[in-house]
C-alpha cells in the first residue's frame, strides 16, 4: 500500500500520529546506516527529526524511503551538524536557524496535519565534552557546555514563545530531563513524551552500535498544546544513539 493512501487512511480513522527523533551518527559505515533505515522503514514515524545527518545517509534515505517521505527537507553536512526533517504530511514552509548563541543549526518547520498547522522543531544542543578551547579538560568543557545549553534552551523558548500553533520539539538535547535546557522547556509548557500513558523510555546514550549500555536518557521529544502515548526508546538501528519515537495527537479545545 503506498504511503500516502496510509496517511489518508490512518486520518480518516482518527489515529494518532507518531514522531521520531534520531541521531544517526556523522561517521556510521554504510552497514550501520542500513540498521537505521530499518527502523525507521518498520516505524513509519509521520514525523522524523535527524540529527548529525551526513551526505551518505541523506543518500541512502532517499534511496530507500523517499516515495515513503514525499515532504523532506534534509540539509546534510560531514560531522556532527547536518539535519533533517522528513514528513508523510505536507510541509508549508521550512527554515534553518542558529541555535544562540551558538551557531550550530536548528530546523524548523509548519506541517499540515489532518487540516491543522503544526510547528515541528528539530534540535542538537551542545554536546557535553565539546571543547571551545584546545586546553580545555573534560570538566571544564561539561561545565561550559551546560551553561551553553541553558542559553539554548532560553533562547528557544523566547524564539517560539509567540507560537499559537501546537508544536513538536525533539531531538538530541544532550542532556537528561533535570537539566537546565529541559527545565525551561517544561516552564515554557512542554510536555515530556515519556511521561504520557503507556510509556517505555528509559536512557538514550550510548547506543546500538556498542556493547555498553545506555547510561543517559539525552534524545527527547516534547510537545505544547499536544497529547502523547505508548513513548518508546527503540533498542535497535546503527547509531550511537537509540531513536525516540511516540504516538500523538492535538489537544482538544476545553
């Protein structure tokens, strides 16, 4: 059955929709890149956030599943800053941005949504031991970089703090769900997907690519003005991230 028959179908029965969140990992071989597509090929997310997103993945995806993502828009770049969002729904319009006050890219975009507007934002906050400068230890960099990441997470929220429409944020946050970036998420009204019915979340880092087991939860997705469930951490593909993936739905007036 093709996609778009899919999309009618599950509209027409008032299912939910699902998102994903994934970081796929800049340097991947061509075999761990295929383990993502898998599960991304047995999700069938509506709505997909990629992160460190290079110019072979892009390839392979479109290879693989572009008749299923009609609506994409994918910037890939070697190392860690390529991004993409990839849609079975109509995009009305889509933009970059640098994540102040840092420069690495944010994506953003409107999706049309079972004859609503929904603001879908794709995030990569500063990883913990980046380092800004060459003698930095491992201590003062986590140190910088969550003060970084609380200046990201602040300049989010006032950038969309205006937004009337429902809104979709996820992504790789790099940090767990006390931090200060997650904090102001939560003060700004945005719901946690784990914390919605029939959850199974759990740590995120480090992934299927390893024999380590995950020890934090930093790939998130949160929403404002929408209703989650059945949020899942999903033990598989060929990252060093394992993807996020929920069902939801839009709030129905009071």
């Amino acid at each position: 059955m093709h996609a778009p028959l899919l999309v009618v179908l599950a509209l027409l029965s008032g299912q939910p929709f699902k998102a994903m969140a994934y970081n796929v990992l800049y340097d991947a071989p061509a075999e761990d890149i295929q383990q993502s597509l898998d599960v991304i090929e047995k999700e069938k997310p509506d709505i997909l956030c990629l992160r460190e997103l290079t110019p072979g993945f892009a390839r392979a995806f479109r290879k693989r599943l572009g008749k299923e993502y009609p609506h994409t828009v994918l910037t890939p770049r070697k190392g860690t800053w390529g991004m993409g969002i990839a849609s079975r729904h109509p995009l009305l319009r889509t933009g970059s941005f640098p994540e102040k006050p840092h420069r690495i890219p944010g994506m953003e975009a409107d999706v049309r949504l079972g004859g609503q507007r929904l603001k879908v934002v794709c995030v990569h906050l500063m990883a913990p031991g980046a380092k800004h400068i060459k003698t930095d230890g491992l201590l003062v960099s986590l140190e910088k970089n969550a003060k970084l990441r609380a200046k990201q997470g602040k300049a989010l929220m006032e950038r969309y703090e205006n937004e009337k429409a429902p809104m979709l944020l996820l992504g790789d946050m790099n940090e767990g769900r006390q931090a200060d970036a997650m904090k102001a998420f939560a003060a700004a009204g945005f719901s946690h997907a784990c914390d919605g019915p029939g959850a199974s979340c759990g740590n995120t880092w480090p992934g299927a690519n390893t024999a380590l087991p995950a020890v934090v939860e930093i790939d998130h997705i949160l929403g404002r003005g929408l209703t989650f469930s059945e949020a899942r951490v999903l033990r598989s593909g060929g990252s060093d991230h394992f993807p996020v993936r929920a069902l939801f739905d839009f709030q129905t007036p009071r």
